[in-house]
C-alpha cells in the first residue's frame, strides 16, 4: 500500500484534470484538435490537446466508446490517420462507418491482453500518429493494468511526438 501511495505522490505533478489543462496549454502553447464531440470540447476547453494522454472512464452504455467513434470519425474525416487498439473489442466496423469513420484511415488492432495493447499503442505513438486510442473494454482488463513504468512510457511517447 505504502509503494502505490508513493508512486501517485511521484506521478501525481504529472496528472492534469480538465480544468487544470488550459492552464497547462496557455504555459506550452498547444494547439488544441476539435474532437466534434460537444461535451468532450467543451470540457476540455477547446479540444485534445497534443503531447498529453486523455483518459475516458465510463460504464457500459455510458457513451464512452461512442465518444471515441465520433473522435475518430472527426480525425478520418479530415483525411488523417488514426489507430485504434481494441483490447475491449467493441468496434464493429459497420456502425464506425455509418458513423463517418473512413476505415481505410483507420488501423484497426485487437491485441487479446494487456502488454501486447501497450507495445501495440507505444509503436503507433512513436510512428506518429495524429490519433491513437486505446481502449482497454470493460473491466475486468486482460492481463490487469499494467505497471507505472508502461503508462508513464506512453506519457513520455506522446509527449515526444505531440500525438494525441
């Protein structure tokens, strides 16, 4: 217990809620990416800011995946690229065109447990990608949560590259 409270107390400088990232942006001068989805814009006060990891928690039928369709519908749409990697396997390809995904944009991944998700979203974040989601489903995760030391390393790859 004493390690997991010492390792947030290390990390936690590093966490950044929705209202602390404008803040952050006016410091670091990001330009912000439009996610055309109204409530995430607005929360986050303009779009996705590049460079950070953004995560998304939501219960089933919460909007959560929903959320990262349209993100990547938005990013396809503007003739950019975007990987997924669905650990959760909830993309059914049908209903992400119906909802403007161009699937010829889109790198599609279903890695079947945790680690091969990270190594799979820390390639795509070093190949610079302008969007890479991971979603991880619904708990419980395939494989746990991974380690402090792979999400920092994705911290550090999206922040190295400015991809979102």
């Amino acid at each position: 217990m004493t390690t997991s409270v010492n390792s947030l107390r290390r990390i936690h400088p590093q966490l950044l809620t929705a209202g602390s990232l404008k803040k952050h942006r006016a410091t670091v001068g990001e330009t912000l990416r439009a996610s055309q989805v109204e409530p995430l814009d607005l929360l986050l006060q303009g779009g996705l800011p590049p460079g950070l990891l953004i995560e998304i928690v939501g219960k089933r039928s919460s909007g959560r995946f929903s959320t990262l369709l349209q993100t990547i519908s938005t990013f396809t749409r503007r003739g950019e690229v975007a990987g997924l990697i669905d650990l959760g396997d909830g993309l059914e390809p049908q209903v992400a065109q119906a909802v403007g995904v161009d699937l010829s944009r889109l790198l599609w991944l279903r890695p079947r447990h945790l680690k091969p998700a990270l190594i799979a979203t820390e390639l795509l974040l070093n190949s610079e990608f302008p969007l890479v989601v991971l979603d991880l489903g619904m708990p419980p995760v395939p494989g746990g949560r991974g380690g402090e030391a792979s999400w920092m390393r994705l911290a550090r790859a999206a922040q190295k590259r400015r991809g979102i």
